[in-house]
C-alpha cells in the first residue's frame, strides 16, 4: 500500500508567484485572470509589455518569491519553458519543473515534490494551460518513498 502524506496547513497554496518573459506574457495574463478566479494570491513579478526581455530575469524573481516563502509556489512561462527551468532551479530551495503535459504536471507535484513550474506558453491552448495550472496548483506530493529522493535532491545544494 502506497503511503500518503497527510494534508496539514503549509500543504495549502495559497500564493503563487507569476512571471514571464515577452514570450509568455500572453500566457500569464490568462493565468494570472484564472488562478484569481479560483481563488489564489497572483504576486505578478513581470514582464508587462511585449517589448523584448530577458526570461532570467523575471525567472530568478518568480524563484526568490518561492525560496523566500513569500508565495507558496511559482509559475514562470517563456517560449518553450526550458531556459526558465534552468534559471529557477539555480536558487536555493527551488525544485522547479518544466512541464508539458497532465502527465509530467501530476508527476512534478507527486512525485518531486516541484515548488515552481515553468511552461512553454505558446505550446498550449489557454485552455491547456489553465487545466496544467490547476492540476499542479492541486496535486499533493506524495511522500512516502519518494522523501528519500527528495532529500538526496537538496543535498546536492549543500555541496
């Protein structure tokens, strides 16, 4: 029998974190307006225009927000959610996952225990995107087996 972990108070998202570089900034408006509506806390950290700029630095502020504690999770979108991915997860404390499907979203949460998600915003239909953030949003880690895991994971940041 798989063991669960049990659902307490810091389980509970509240606050996320949104960011995105030019590239994902339509995809981040429809996020952001969504996950308001669901009923979270959207601490916008930029970009607000389409003018040109760079994913790394709107990454690394998404990431500190997490890492600090100031939100509960993160999610940062640029044109394919890879270089985001590197970037957060360059930040003590964040276990950041790009993701691309149901699949990889349920497995971020449940099984790594990911604290950030990024995205690649213009691979996904709106619709896509908001079902992934709300699946992520709610998916529990597991535990169990999967601590052991973890924690070989943080302690290569103590290295």
């Amino acid at each position: 029998m798989e063991e669960k972990a049990e659902v307490n108070e810091s389980d509970k998202v509240r606050t996320v974190a949104i960011g995105s570089d030019h590239g994902g900034l339509e995809a981040k408006e429809i996020l952001k307006s969504y996950l308001a509506i669901l009923g979270y806390t959207v601490q916008d950290v930029g970009t607000h225009s389409k003018d040109s700029v760079d994913y790394p630095d709107f990454a690394v502020l998404v990431a500190r927000k997490v890492a600090s504690g100031a939100c509960d999770r993160g999610i940062m979108i640029d044109g394919a959610g890879i270089g985001s991915s590197m970037v957060c997860n360059k930040v003590r404390g964040v276990r950041a996952a790009l993701c691309y499907d149901l699949a990889t979203i349920r497995n971020s949460r449940a099984h790594n225990n990911a604290n950030v998600l990024t995205l690649g915003g213009p691979f996904h239909t709106p619709d896509a995107l908001c079902e992934m953030a709300r699946v992520w949003l709610s998916t529990r880690f597991e535990g169990g087996r999967h601590w052991k895991r973890i924690n070989k994971m943080m302690a290569v940041e103590r290295e």
